[in-house]
C-alpha cells in the first residue's frame, strides 16, 4: 500500500516585504551598517573640486613619477653599457 502524503497548503501572499535581500549577498550586518554609515559621513564634493584635487595631486606627485622614470632608465643603460 502506498502512503498518501500530506498536501502542502500554501499561504496567499500578501506582498509584505520582511527584509529586503537586495545587494546583501555575502555582507555581515556589521559591514552593512559600516557601509552606511561611511555613506552618511561622506563628502560631497563638485566636479570643479574634484579636478582641482586631481591637478593637486599630479603637481605633487607628477615630479616623483618623473624622477623614479629618470633614475630606472638611467640604470637600464648603465646596465645595458656594462653587459656590452
């Protein structure tokens, strides 16, 4: 004889949103609420202050750059020179 199983009744649902799971995936209720709280305290800055803070930046860091490329090309041909 086979067993009947019991028929599984399904609530209707109502569309009641519990907790939405939108973009939550592998984040800790911790990191969430770091996340917002870093969005909350972040500052708002205009695409005129924002280039401003780009130009300060190469102007700051450009003549660095330019003297790591001076030196390591210097020493590609001394080393080039020597292995000759």
């Amino acid at each position: 004889m086979k067993k009947n199983k019991p028929k599984v009744v399904y609530k209707e649902d109502d569309g009641r949103t519990i907790y939405s799971m939108a973009g939550l995936e592998g984040k800790t209720p911790e990191e969430l609420e770091e996340r917002d709280r870093q969005r909350k305290n972040a500052v708002k800055v205009s695409r005129k202050e924002r280039r401003a803070m780009i130009a300060a930046a190469f102007q700051v860091y450009g003549p660095i750059l330019l003297i790591i490329l001076v030196a390591f090309s210097l020493a590609a041909v001394i080393v080039y020179l020597l292995l000759t």
